[in-house]
C-alpha cells in the first residue's frame, strides 16, 4: 500500500449458508489509491465489491472506510457496474445530477460539479440526449460522470467495461484514469483481464479461485500513460498470468 494512511481496511471471511466464499481475506487500501482486484470469474470479486459497499453483511470481520464499519447510509459510495443502470426518463444532464441531488447540494454548485464532469467525460453537445439515444460507450461515460461528481469516500467498479468492444473498453480505460487523476478519489476496479488491471492500477490485489484469498498483492510501477508493448508491461502480464494459472 502507498503512502496517504490507511482509507479502507477489509478482514472478512464471508460465507454463504455452508459455501465459504471469501477465506480470512485481509487488505487495506490507502487514500486515493487506485486499486484492482483481479481473479478469475467466480472467485469471490463481486461479493468483495459487496461487502465494500455495505451490501452484505459480513459472516466474519469487518470491512471499515476512515475506521468506520461500512455502512451506505453514513459513507458517500458511488458505483459504475457493467450495465450502466441510468435512469431512462433522465436525460445524460439529469443522470449525472442523481448522486448530487439526493445529497441536496446547492443548486450552484451541483450546476458547477454536473458541467465539470460533462466536460471530462466529452459529453459537450450530448447533455438533453435520453440513455436511448447514446451508446454503450456514451451510457458508461454518464455512470462514471455521475459517480465521480459526488466526490465518493470510495467509487467501486465492477467490470464496468466488460462488455465494450476492445477499441472503446480501451478509450474509457483513459477516460477513468484521466478523471481520477483529476479527482484523486479512492477507487477499487474489479476485473478478471489481466492487462486492463495492469493498465488502469496503482495495485493489484490477486484473489485465488473460490474460497478467495490474497494470492498477490502488486505494486504496479511503470510510467503512464502506459504501454502494452513496454518490456514492464510485457513482464508484470506474464506474472499475472503465472499466478492466475496456465489457462491466463
């Protein structure tokens, strides 16, 4: 973990009727890290990204934001899943403007805060568009807008990209990278592609096959943007690959 002290601390063992799914799973993530926790489908990822969020309960442990258990209700937790979840009778400007309205920030400043993330996610032109009128691509732009505009404790992504074609999983792959370099917002990405994680992270947390456990944790230290031809790149996705078994 870097340096910027300790935002959230996870020691779960998390079960599901006599089916142990995640097995005295323990990490912390720092302040504004930028975090991704990788395995393969079936492993226990999205369960992790439930427990973060305070969706479940945990069997065992804790899972605490600021020393806090996590709890929606007092914790400001954004989400960007793979279906991007807008509202249809909300246009792209009204989508964005969700988080900010039910914390009743002053018209001013959610006004300033809707048209900063419209900016950065290139949505100039496109803001009385219905979800029915964009693309995926544009939809998942509106989540991220949307959760990165209520300035979140922690913004959990799970495999938000998964189903974009390669050329537009890429583009947004920039586009989170380039706002949370902006926002410097604490953000945990779930994803089973091995060099999405090496793409988009500052860590990578591996989780081995169902009951998970840490297998890994990574610091990815390579210059951005980055490259997927560096040698860096090249060798961190043959380790990847190694931990997560031959079929990688």
């Amino acid at each position: 973990m870097r340096a910027g002290g300790e935002k959230v601390v996870v020691d779960v063992t998390q079960r599901f009727g006599d089916l142990v799914v995640l097995d005295h799973l323990r990490f912390s993530i720092a302040a504004n890290e930028f975090v991704c926790v990788l395995g393969k489908s079936g492993c226990g990822k999205t369960t992790v990204a439930n427990l973060l969020a305070g969706l479940l309960p945990c069997s065992e442990g804790t899972v605490t934001i600021d020393g806090v258990p996590t709890d929606p209700r007092r914790h400001e937790l954004a989400f960007v899943f793979q279906e991007p979840s807008l509202w249809p009778w909300r246009t792209v400007r009204d989508n964005i403007r969700i988080g900010l309205e039910i914390k009743r920030v002053p018209t001013p400043e959610l006004e300033r805060r809707v048209a900063e993330m419209i900016e950065l996610v290139g949505l100039r032109g496109f803001e009385a568009y219905y979800p029915y009128q964009i693309s995926g691509g544009m939809k998942q732009r509106v989540a991220i807008a949307r959760a990165f505009a209520v300035d979140a404790d922690l913004i959990l992504m799970d495999e938000p990209f998964a189903a974009l074609d390669e050329q537009t999983r890429h583009g947004m792959q920039a586009e989170v990278l380039r706002i949370w370099e902006r926002k410097k917002t604490t953000v945990v990405f779930v994803t089973h592609n091995l060099e999405e994680a090496i793409y988009l992270a500052e860590r990578i947390i591996v989780l081995t096959e169902k009951p998970a456990r840490i297998k890994a944790s990574l610091d990815v230290e390579l210059p951005r943007p980055r490259d997927y031809a560096h040698p860096g790149f090249i060798a961190l996705r043959k380790r990847l690959g190694e931990l997560m078994g031959s079929a990688w």
